[in-house]
C-alpha cells in the first residue's frame, strides 16, 4: 500500500495543482525545511538505536558471565566444603596446606565479586582501592597470594575495565611492603645455647671435679709410696 501510495503521488499533486491555485514552489521550500529536520530527527533515532545495541550487548556480556562466575563459585564452593575434592585444585594431604588452599579459594572469589561490581559500576575507584588496603591486603594470606597471581592476572585481562580494576590492585599492592618470610621447610631448627652464667658454673663445677681428681691421685700416690716404704723396712 506504501509503495502504491508513492507511485501515485505524482499524478494526485498533478491534478491538485490543476484544481487549485497554489504557489508550489514556496510549497517546496517548506518542504526542504521539514526534510533537513526529517534528517536530524532520523539521525538522532539511528544513534539512539546504536546506543540501545550496545547496551543491550553489555548486558548480554554481563549475564553471560555471571552464569560463568556462578558456575565457577559452584566448583569453588563445592572443593571448600568437600576436602576430597579439594585435592582436584592441587591440595596437598597435610592439614595445613589444604587449610591454606581453602583460603586462597575463598580469597579468589572475594576478588572476582569486586572485578563484577567494579565492571558494572556499583564500586568507585575509591571503595576498591579501600578494599584492597583494608581486606585484602591487611594479611599476610592476601598479600601472598596477590603476589603469587598478579602477573598472571595482569596479562589475561581482556578489556579496557578489567585491565584498570587489576591495575588499581597492583597499585594498592606496590604500597604494601611486608617482610618476607622463608618457607617451614628451610628453617634450621634453632638449638638452645646456654647462657654466659651457666657456662661460669659448668666451668667451676668443672675445675673443682679436676682438683679433687688431682688431690686423690696424689694422696693415693703418697699411700702407695708410704706403704712400699714400710715394706722395705
């Protein structure tokens, strides 16, 4: 009906223009005029409709990986509560070290919920640069495994948002100067020194053990010979 309506348009302006009298060509400047706002307007509706696209594919991102984080904190969450399973993330079997490794799982995903409220924009820069001073960075379990993981983090972010929020971290975690500490494994055990004045009374007991030793000798020397001297007589 539209294409028809066009088609036709020139023969009905033609007989309307026969049956009346009217200045078309004034007619058809107002016209130009409506078609350059025609043209804004459709310009204006384009970029709205590209802004709506992109929206909608942020959105589409963010719930694709939020099904990805869900799906990631059900694994997780599964090998906290499970020590067998644990030793699928590379638990070791003493206490200790699954122990730790639960730790640092439960950390990773304390990280992971800051990186999606800071991509969706309900943390600033400053609420994650106080997090990281004031949660993550506080304790020595934080820190270490930032250190542990933080070049691998920095290399595989895969947009402009993710690279800044590891970058806040990184930055947060330059300030932090924590002494370093030597593994359980390469600690000497330390032995136990005696003390100057036990040294003095080891050394008097040792001398007066000594003269006493000396002085029985003698004494027994000094029977022996007196009991010879008896004999001869």
């Amino acid at each position: 009906m539209g294409a028809a309506l066009t088609i036709a348009s020139p023969v009905a302006m033609s007989k309307i223009a026969a049956s009346t009298d009217v200045d078309w060509e004034q007619l058809s400047y107002i016209g130009q005029t409506y078609g350059a706002a025609s043209a804004i307007f459709s310009a204006l509706a384009l970029t709205g409709v590209a802004v709506s696209l992109i929206l909608q594919a942020r959105q589409a991102r963010a719930a694709r990986k939020e099904i990805e984080r869900n799906h990631h904190f059900q694994l997780m969450e599964m090998a906290i509560n499970d020590p067998e399973l644990l030793t699928c993330w590379g638990a070791t079997s003493s206490e200790r070290g699954a122990r730790t490794l639960r730790q640092r799982l439960y950390l990773n995903l304390i990280i992971s919920y800051w990186e999606m409220m800071y991509e969706v924009g309900e943390t600033s820069t400053r609420m994650l640069r106080s997090h990281a001073r004031t949660v993550l960075f506080s304790q020595r379990l934080g820190y270490d495994f930032w250190t542990d993981t933080r070049m691998a983090r920095l290399e595989v972010a895969n947009n402009a948002r993710q690279r800044r929020f590891w970058k806040i971290l990184d930055e947060e975690y330059r300030t932090i100067r924590f002494p370093r500490v030597i593994p359980s494994e390469t600690i000497q055990p330390r032995r136990n020194r005696p003390s100057p004045s036990a040294l003095a009374s080891i050394a008097v007991v040792a001398a007066t053990v000594i003269c006493w030793t000396i002085g029985m000798s003698r004494k027994k020397k000094g029977l022996a010979a007196g009991q010879v001297g008896q004999a001869k007589d």
